[in-house]
C-alpha cells in the first residue's frame, strides 16, 4: 500500500519517462500523454537518453543488469520538475524500487530524488492538474483495466476512473473482478505461459460480459496483454492507453 | 470423478508446469477454486467493512515482529511457563526429530491410535506417514482432512484442505470409503462424519493437534476452530501432543486477541470462529475430564535459517489464515495440489524454498505475476511479493545466498540475456537505432514468438518510437 | 548439543544481528463505548448470525425459561454440575420435573459412552459474554468440566446480560486473565460447524448442533 502522497501545485515544467514499451510499442500514448500536459500550459522535458526503468532485469532476479539499467536514468532529470510516467508499471518500479536497488550505494540520494519525483500519469493529471476535460467523442461505453502496480504498488486504483468521469459521453462500466489481475505480470507471461493464458482469457470474456466495445488501461504490458487475447481470438473489442483515449475525445 | 482418487497421487514441485497443465484443463478443478475463492474474498471484505483495517494490520504485524525480536528468550520462557503448568516441552531440529519424538511419546503409551486435530506443521513433516510405519494408526478429525485422508489425497489449502472436491465428488468418497449413502445432503455426510469419528475420539489412546498461538507469558497454547474437533482431540483422549513450528510463539495474553481477529476475519471471514480453545496444562488431580498428560514438540524445520536474514525473516511472521492464496489469481486457477507442497500458493512460494531448497522449488517463486494481492491482504502485512522476488534473486545467484540450492537457475544463456539488455538500455544512442531498425523490420518480424502467441497476437513495433515522435512533434511536423 | 541448544544458539547468533523489538498500540482493539444496551444487543445479533440462540429472561425467573427450552427441545437427559449456582438453581428447579438430571462432576473415564451417546443436553454458567464477537467466555471447573460445553448435542449457557464486555481484549485485561490461567479457557461463538463440503454450512460436526443461550437481566427483560 503506498503511503499518503502530499501533491504540489502546478509545476512549470515536467519531465515525461516514456518506458520501453511504448517506445517501442506504443509511441502515441507517449505522445499524448505529453500533448494532455501541454495543453495544461506545462512544458514537457523527454530527455532523448531514456531507455528502460530495469523492471524486466528486476522482476527476474537480476538485480545488477536492473540497477546498471536504472542508474542510467538516474541522471536524466537534473532539474527539480516532477517526472511522469505514463505506466503504474514502470511508476511503481522508479518509484518504490529504486531507492532499495540503490540503498547503501554512492546513488541513493539521487535514487530518493528520483523516485520521490516520479508520478504515474494519471495520478498527475487527477491531483497536480486537476485536469478540465470536455468531450466531444461519441457516446460509447467503456471498460477500465487498472494495472495491479498502479492499484496496489501506487495506491492509484481511482484516478484513471476519475478522468473518464469527466468524459460527459462515456458510461464507464466495471467488469467482474476488476481489481484481478490480467496475467501480464512481466516476464510470469514467457516463464508460466498456461498459467497466464487462462488469467487474461477471464479477463477478455469479464470485459466483453460487462458490455464494453473498448477497454482502456494506464499500462502498455496490459494492454499489449489482454488486446492480444482480444485480436487472437478475432474479437471486436479495442483496447487503448488511457492517454490516447483522453486525447483522442478532447482535441 | 476426476478428483476422487482411487490410488495415491503424488504432487511434487518438480512438475509445477505439469501440474498446472492438468489442473488448467480440469473444468471440475477451476471451478470448485474459482467459486470458492470468490465466496472467501466477499466474506472477507464483507467482515473487515467496519474496521480500521489498516491499524489492526499494522498491529499484527508489529506483535509479530516483537515476538521475532525476542524469540530465543520468548521460547525459553513458554517451555519454563508450559513446564510449570505440566505441560512437557520437547525441541526438533527437523521433521524427522519432531516426527521421532511424537512417535516414541505413542510408543511409550503403547498407543495403537492417535486421533488428530488439524496441523499443518504435522502435514509438513509427513507425521501420519511416520506412524503408521510405526504400526500406529492416525486419523485426521477435521472434516476437511478426513476426506482428504479418505481420498488418500493432501489438503489443497491451509484452511479449507478439501476445497478441490465438490459435494457429489465428497459423497462418492464416503460412500467407498464408509459405506455412506451416496447424497447430495451435507447435513447428512455431515451428521454420518460425526458419527464415524465419534467412535474413534473414544478410541483413541493420543490425539495431536497443532497450535495457532503459543503465548509465552502464561505458557498457554491456543487452538482456533469451528467444528470441535480441536476440542475433542485436545480433550478426550488421555494424553494430548501439540506441534508447532518455533515461530508461533507470542509474547503476552493480550497479544492474542488481535491476531485471533485477524486470523478469522482474513482467513474464512468469520468475525469469530466457533472455539477459541486455550490449554494450560494437563487434567489437574481435582478435575473430571481433559488428558492427563500434554506435551510440546517446538520444531525448527529451517525456520532458525530464514530467521537468520533480515529480508526473509518477514516469512516467518505468517500466522497462517490462507488469504494469500484466496487471494491469488494463480493458486486460484491452478489450486493447491499443483504446487506440490505442504504449503500452496504464495506463502507456500517464499516458505517451502526454504525447507524443500531452491532447486526441488524452483517454479514457484516465478509462479505469480507480482500483481501484490496476496500483500495487500496479508494480515501482518508481509512483503510477499518482494519476497517472491528476493526468492528469484537467489535462484539466479544474484542474492546473499542464504537459502538453500541458491543459484540453482543461473544459466549462460539467460545470464547474456540480461547482459545484452543491460548493454542496449545503457547505450541510449544504440537503443535508439534497435528501437527504430524494429520499427522499419515490423514486417519482416515474426508473428508466432513462442509461447505469448499461442493465446495471443504478437505485438508489432510501431513504425516510429516514440524518440522519433517526439523529435518530429518538437518541429511542429505533422503527426502520425 | 541437544536439538534445544542447538536452535536457541542459532537464534541468539543471529547472523544479521539482534533485532529490535518495537512497541504495540492496542488502541484498536479496545475502547469501544458501547452502552449496556447496545452490548446486548450486538452480542444477540452476532451470536444469532452464527446460527446461537438467545432467550431473554429475568435473573428471578431464568429457571421457569430454562424449563421451557428443555421442553421445546425435547431434551430428556441434562448434564448439569451441582456447586455453581446455576447448576444448583436449576437442580431444584428441576428436581419434579421430566427431565433426568445428570452429574458432570464424574471423572469422564466413569461414564464416557454415557455423555457420547445418552445425554441430550449439557448446561453450564458462563463467564461472561463479548459484545463485538458474540462469544461466551467459560473457564470449565472440576464442577462444570470442559466436554459438557462440547460433546452432547445441545448446549444451554447461563449468560448475565450485565458480564458482557466490549472485546475479548477488554475482557483478557479486565479479568487479568494473565495472572492465572485455568486448565482450559475457553470462548464460544454459535454450536459447531463446518464449511468443508463445498462451503455449505452445516452444523453439528463435532459439538453441539444447538447452542441456547439464556440471557439473564436484573432489570427490564428486552422484548
């Protein structure tokens, strides 16, 4: 359970730590939650030198390759400005792993700033922005996916509901067992592949059960996770970041 | 009847992946857990809705943690306090001893049968097994391990061990084991148990029961229950044994109350189980009933190992109420037995390395997502899923190397894995051109990558990272 | 070295040091401000949740009730003790009546299959009630012994409305129960039951299938 955050005033500048997969896989979440930000008036930092937070090294057991990993982003965010990741995932690794991956090392202090500094972004946009939201999409109904490290590792299992709220034509619907997890869980989906495959096949049949065409989810591992059950099974129901939909029915 | 067993089926750690396979593909197994856990998660929800959870965690953790601090002196004065109440104090270093020593307690009774209350401790060191090779009979009287034992099967679970069967699939195993009506009537299977056991309390010549709290100050030991069958165990015959791991130990009286609080309400969601059973020493000379004799058997098991290392001593704060696996979305589809040990589910994963090795264990620290619900239910607040990974860490060589077959899956392979990972995303410019050259190959990628697409569709690289993206976006270029 | 030595020297060398043993706030567990009423009221309901009857009566007329349960529940043979004033009250009570009065206060090793298999009932005094849990709290004497509370298949508890507490910790500090503790001490919430088949409910397993309580009031009755 993460502790009380207290929450400072809207900054100036921000930075945004994109994370791997959307790099890679997902770029216009990236994009959009830096276009969210800009139109609140922040100016968005990407230092061009991120990578990878090291979670995949660090859930594995490898804990030098996760730390020389992490240490190389330690150093990209020299200014004070709040650093926003749009992933509870990766969130949840800067913010309660580093210091502990760090502890007794030359770099727990800038460890400590750093993931004092980070914020899942929409914890960001809910409690620093206090984002407006006007929609101008079509009604439709959805389903949200919150990742089990930004409900249990960061506390967040509110604030992305929160800004759909906001979404005058969107029904949010919950689906059974919200809160279970959909069986991504990192490298567990390679190591216990049947194990896995039987978590996100509920998790498909409790989204499409719930009445929803369209789930959105803060995590790029879920997504890529329960949308790939979804186009498997040639199923018509799209899954989204939370950043791209928010910008998608606002611009 | 796939589960009714009709020889003994052993499940061992070993075969984790095809244990799981089988239960996976087992539509009487996934549903009997599926039901069952979510019954037990809304009772727990349902039962702590007016409490200050998070106070009374904190505490059980806190009284767990101040047993742990003082636990050698604490141990000391429970034998001192027990003694002095009559009850005899016995130490095992390991099962064996514990078993040992229990044996030799019957033999010296010329007991030819024991009757016994649940114990899991008694499970972990294999004690029915070790007496009847004695030429003494055990029988389990908690109704759920009798028909475990009816089945020639283990429990499935901590609290509930035969969750994995079902009414019809319990009525067929009294019915071939006892002669039972066949029916789908629980009160009736019910009411035939009780008079099947009856029998057998009266018969017994030792009845063994494991402890839930062992409470230094008084030397009280203290039994948590619903059907009675702890009091009958600990009650009727005339000598009782009590086994419990060196970790159970709480320092004051006052510990207890909130610990029981916590156990039945995360546990089973009950705000009180039925008994709360608390022994003091055997029948005093003016009494009528109770056993004559009570004795102790404190085992160590590998617990004084994991007692050794900051980080793991947190295992041993577990009070063992199950809602960790309850809990679990893994232990909830694959159920008990597929862990092959006496301690299933998440708890079982950062307890049995400890006692099987790492090497006999080494897919369960691996079998969780890390998706933290076991913590976060966790009554005295263990870190299980750090734990998980400390666990992973120590599989890969990479920990202090303080549990038992440590390093067990460091491979070249996987190790030039992570070294190639460390190197890319320590390059950032070299990331930058793998991240691009995947994009610009997307086509050329393969769509079948093992096991993540035989469920699912591979993810494709998109055409531009988001380094890319971001580049054009600073220059005002049109987007995607 | 014995096994003892050997693992208390393990425990004492600990290998990353002595720990800290930090200091408990029991605040949660205690302090609830119910009043007389509302501690009645919570423990009927709590009790009454896990299938434990609750009969109100007067403390002058707790007998006339125990009278009437024995009847509606057709018990034939009570086991009672004879020195606590509940037992003695109810033994004279009783003594006209159809109800075969049995001594609980026989070493167990006399009459055995006899409580097993030939007593309807057993009652006992209790020693008081806990409000948030609905649990009676007995500590079972050589008058009232352990198995009467457990093995035949009703159990009658002489419960004083005014000895329930608020929490079992309220009650193990009032009663300073860590100054001495009996043989056997003991809380009871409802008769026996179990959830082992498939989480149906069924009651009787081992105990009692019935568990009447018999509140006992020195002022109003509650409806």
């Amino acid at each position: 359970m993460a502790a009380v955050k207290l929450y400072p005033p809207r900054p100036e500048k921000v930075y945004l730590f994109g994370t791997c997969l959307i790099d890679m896989f997902y770029p216009e979440a990236g994009l959009d939650a830096m276009r969210l930000l800009e139109r609140e008036g922040i100016e968005v930092i990407f230092p061009d030198d991120q990578t990878c937070c090291g979670q995949p090294a660090y859930t594995s057991g490898y804990h030098d390759e996760a730390r020389e990993v992490a240490r190389a982003q330690l150093g990209l965010f020299p200014e004070p400005w709040p650093i926003i990741v749009p992933s509870g995932s990766c969130g949840g690794m800067m913010r309660a792993h580093y210091p502990q991956l760090f502890a007794g090392s030359v770099d727990e202090a800038l460890a400590r700033d750093v993931a004092g500094r980070v914020f899942e972004l929409t914890e960001f946009l809910v409690h620093v922005c206090h984002l407006p939201l006007k929609d101008r999409g079509e009604s439709e109904t959805i389903a949200m996916h919150t990742s089990c490290s930004a409900r249990r590792e960061m506390g967040l299992a509110d604030t992305g509901p929160a800004l759909l709220a906001k979404l005058g034509q969107v029904e949010l619907v919950e689906q059974a067992r919200a809160s279970e997890c959909c069986g991504f869980g990192g490298t567990f989906a390679v190591r216990h592949p049947e194990v896995s495959a039987a978590m996100v096949e509920d998790k498909t049949q409790a989204i499409e059960a719930a009445g929803a065409k369209r789930f959105v989810t803060s995590d790029c591992g879920c997504l890529m996770n329960i949308a790939g059950r979804f186009a498997h099974q040639g199923k018509d129901v799209q899954g989204e970041h939370i950043a791209s939909y928010l910008w998608r029915r606002t611009s | 009847m796939s589960a009714v067993q009709d020889a003994v089926h052993t499940y061992t750690p070993r075969e984790f992946h095809r244990q799981a396979h089988d239960a996976l593909g087992n539509p009487q197994i996934r549903d009997n857990f599926r039901r069952a856990m979510d019954g037990l998660m809304d009772k727990r929800r349902g039962v702590f809705s007016d409490w200050d959870l998070e106070t009374l965690r904190e505490l059980g953790a806190n009284i767990r943690l101040r047993a742990l601090a003082k636990l050698p002196d604490l141990l000391e004065q429970l034998e001192a306090n027990c003694q002095a109440n009559g009850i005899r104090v016995h130490w095992a270093s390991d099962g064996d001893e514990a078993c040992r020593i229990i044996g030799e307690i019957c033999q010296s009774h010329d007991a030819r049968a024991v009757i016994k209350g649940k114990s899991m401790v008694s499970e972990e060191m294999h004690l029915n097994a070790h007496l009847e090779q004695a030429g003494i009979e055990a029988l389990e009287s908690d109704l759920g391990e009798y028909l475990v034992q009816l089945n020639e099967q283990t429990p499935s679970h901590i609290i509930m061990p035969a969750i994995h069967l079902n009414t019809d699939e319990i009525s067929e195993i009294m019915h071939t084991r006892t002669g039972t009506e066949r029916t789908r009537d629980v009160d009736y299977m019910t009411a035939a148990a009780r008079q099947q056991l009856r029998e057998r309390f009266m018969a017994a010549d030792v009845g063994v029961s494991g402890v839930n709290f062992a409470v230094a100050e008084t030397g009280t030991l203290c039994l948590v229950e619903n059907e009675g069958n702890g009091r009958m165990t600990t009650t009727v015959p005339p000598v009782h044994i009590a086994v419990t791991g060196i970790e159970k130990v709480v320092e004051q009286l006052r510990d207890v109350p909130p610990l029981y609080a916590l156990l039945t309400r995360s546990a089973t969601g009950q705000h009180v189980t039925t008994y709360f059973n608390m022994i003091s020493g055997p029948r005093k000379p003016d009494e009528h009933d109770g056993p004559r004799e009570v004795h102790l058997v404190l085992v160590d098991n590998g617990r004084s190992s994991i007692y050794q290392d900051d980080e793991l001593l947190d295992t041993l704060r577990c009070i063992r109420c199950g809602a960790c696996m309850n809990h679990c979305p893994v232990y909830t589809r694959v159920g008990g037995h597929t862990y092959g040990t006496t301690y299933p589910g998440p708890i079982g994963s950062i307890l049995m390395p400890h006692m099987l090795g790492l090497e006999e264990t080494k897919d369960l620290p691996t079998a969780s997502s890390l998706c933290g619900a076991c913590g976060e239910v966790c009554p005295v607040k263990i870190p299980i899923p750090d734990l998980l990974v400390r666990l992973r860490k120590e599989s890969v060589g990479q920990g202090r190397g303080n549990v038992p077959g440590a390093g067990v899956k460091r491979s070249a392979k996987e190790v030039a894995a992570w070294k190639g990972f460390e190197w890319l995303a320590t390059h950032p410019a070299a990331w930058r051109r793998t991240t691009a050259l995947a994009g610009k190959l997307q086509k050329l990628l393969p769509s079948s990558i093992g096991p993540w697409t035989d469920y699912r569709s591979a993810p494709k690289p998109a055409k531009a990272s988001l380094h890319a993206l971001v580049k054009r976006h600073r220059r005002g270029e049109g987007e995607s | 070295m014995s096994s003892r030595e050997t693992i208390l020297k393990r425990l004492r060398e600990r290998s990353d040091g002595p720990l800290t043993a930090p200091v408990s706030d029991f605040a949660v567990v205690t302090g609830r401000g119910w009043d007389a009423a509302e501690r009645v009221a919570r423990f009927e309901r709590l009790i009454g949740s896990v299938h434990g009857e609750v009969v109100h009566t007067s403390r002058a007329s707790w007998t006339d009730t125990l009278a009437e349960v024995l009847a509606a529940k057709g018990v034939m043979r009570l086991a009672l003790g004879r020195q606590h004033p509940v037992a003695a009250e109810a033994r004279s009570a009783l003594a006209d009546g159809g109800v075969e009065l049995v001594d609980a206060d026989r070493d167990i090793e006399e009459w055995q299959r006899e409580q097993f298999e030939s007593v309807d009932a057993g009652l006992t005094s209790t020693r008081g009630g806990i409000a948030e849990t609905g649990s009676l709290w007995l500590w079972p004497t050589p008058d009232e012994p352990r198995l009467i509370s457990l093995v035949p298949p009703i159990h009658i508890a002489v419960l004083d409305a005014d000895s329930i507490e608020d929490t079992f910790f309220d009650v193990v500090e009032c009663h300073a129960w860590a100054q001495g503790m009996p043989t056997n001490a003991l809380l009871i919430s409802g008769p026996s039951k179990t959830a082992d088949i498939e989480q149906t409910l069924a009651y009787g397993v081992h105990g009692p299938k019935a568990l009447v309580v018999i509140v006992r009031h020195t002022g109003g009755v509650p409806a």
